[in-house]
C-alpha cells in the first residue's frame, strides 16, 4: 500500500485540489473491495471492436500507435484500470492521482493481477515531477473536466516528447446544449426523475467541481496538438437512456459522425487524438 494512505491534505493545495483530495479519500475508503476485483482486459483484447463506444475507440486509437516498450502516462489514474490495461500491452506506464487513497487501491490491485511495468505517483496533474521529453503518450481518461485544463495540458505538452501523442477521451458538451441541461424543466425536473433510468443510480459519481468540458476547452486540447481529430459519442445515450446501449450508442454514432458540425454541437462525450505541437 502507498505510504500516502489516510494521508492529510498537503500544504499547497488550491481550495478545488482539496476538495478533490476530502472526496477521493471518501469515495476509495467506500470502494477499497476493487483490490480484489480484476480488471477487464477485453478492451485490449482481439476480436470484434465496439467502434461506436468512446472508451473503445479511445483505445482503438491507443493501440494503432503500437505503444509496446512506449512510456505511457495516465494522469488521474483513479482505481487503476487504464494502467493496468496499457501495461497488459507492454507498454511502461506511468499512473498519477492527487489521490493518495486510490492510488494505493491501484498499486494494490495491479500487484494482485501480477502487472507489471506500472510505476504509481501521487501528485496533481496540473504540475507534475516527470521530466521533459519523457513520455511517448499521454492518456487522459474522464479527467480533464476534474482539473486545470490550461495548466494539465501544459504540462502534458512539457513531459511528452517530440512526436509523442494525446489520446483524450472525456466528457463534453457545448455551451449551447448545457444551456438546456441547465433550464428549470430539464435539471430541476426531468432529470431529477431519470437519473437511476439512465445511471442505474440515484447518486451519481460527480464531484462538487466536476463539470463536462465545453467547445472553448475542447479547442485548448486540440490547440495543442497537429492535424487534431475528434469523434463524437452520446446524443441519446446518457441522456434519455443509459449509456452505451449497443443499438443507441451505434445510432448516436453514426448521426454525430456524419456531419462534425452537428457533433460539435450535440454531442455528449468526445475522444480527440493527435500529435502534440513541440
């Protein structure tokens, strides 16, 4: 176990970091049973691929870079999933989280599965230790909407060599659309009444912060990378039903695909992928 676990706030924290940390410490302590619970490899797997799915295509993108004997960096690790199943494809990772808590959790369970090639850090992504030109990748899963996306992103930019590459898959919408998500009739009634439809859960996982990124901080992701390409995810899905149906994530695909602009606008989850501008 990290050294880290149960720890006290560090010093120099800004207010959103420390609420992050009191949270996190929390919510590891309520799921400390993922040390027993295996990761799913099939994402990594060969055999068909879910393009119409964000997480898969995420790592359809991952895996055409052939990250095998790459250093690999998965900022806000979380419980460990992305480390593990990017060092089952040989690559060596490199998995941070302001988390102490969680990281221990990872640590723990990549020892469990006997994974190696994972070295776990506990530190902020918006000002990391890595050195310079250090990494071949940077993944950022579901992370981006926690943190300083100007200050993360630098530092991404600052550890990553040249010609290494983001793979980003997060949460988004556009302003426009989050204006309606907003509105009295759909966050103060509609979706009061579907959240366990739709999540399976009337508390979802949200911090006090936590909010998707909109068209501005998409355009910082992709200002920092050559030649950007996006896919866009969820127009029903995760709004009128749960997310990722197979029929509704194939038709939410497709629809979002067609015509960028409309993804843009519309869409509920994007994944961006490109070579990071040195």
């Amino acid at each position: 176990m990290d050294k880290g676990h149960g720890m006290n706030q560090p010093q120099d924290m800004d207010e959103r970091q420390r609420r992050e940390f009191d949270y996190h410490r929390d919510f590891a302590q309520k799921h400390r049973d993922r040390i027993e619970t295996p990761v799913d490899l099939d994402v990594v797997k060969p055999g068909p691929r879910r393009r119409w799915n964000a997480y898969w295509s995420s790592y359809d993108a991952i895996m055409a870079l052939g990250i095998a004997g790459k250093k690999v960096l998965v900022p806000g690790c979380g419980f460990g999933e992305d480390a593990i199943r990017l060092a089952s494809l040989g690559a060596d990772v490199y998995a941070s989280d302001l988390s102490p808590d969680l990281t221990a959790i990872a640590r723990a369970r990549a020892e469990r599965m006997g994974v190696g090639k994972i070295q776990f850090d506990v530190m902020p992504a918006e000002q990391m230790s890595y050195g310079d030109d250090m990494f071949d990748l940077v993944y950022f899963n579901d992370i981006l909407h926690h943190v300083d996306i100007p200050r993360t992103l630098g530092e991404a930019r600052r550890v990553l060599r040249r010609g290494g590459s983001v793979v980003a898959n997060e949460l988004y919408t556009h302003s426009l659309s989050q204006k309606i998500r907003e509105s009295p009739l759909v966050a103060g009634f509609l979706y009061r009444r579907m959240v366990r439809f739709i999540y399976g859960t009337d508390t979802p996982y949200i911090t006090e912060d936590e909010r998707k990124i909109d068209e501005r901080e998409l355009a910082m992701i992709e200002d920092i990378l050559d030649a950007p390409a996006c896919r866009y995810f969820l127009l029903i899905g995760g709004r009128l039903v749960p997310p990722y149906w197979p029929r509704v994530g194939k038709f939410d695909y497709a629809a979002l695909n067609l015509v960028a602009p409309l993804g843009r606008l519309l869409a509920g989850r994007v994944v961006v992928t490109g070579r990071v501008k040195k």
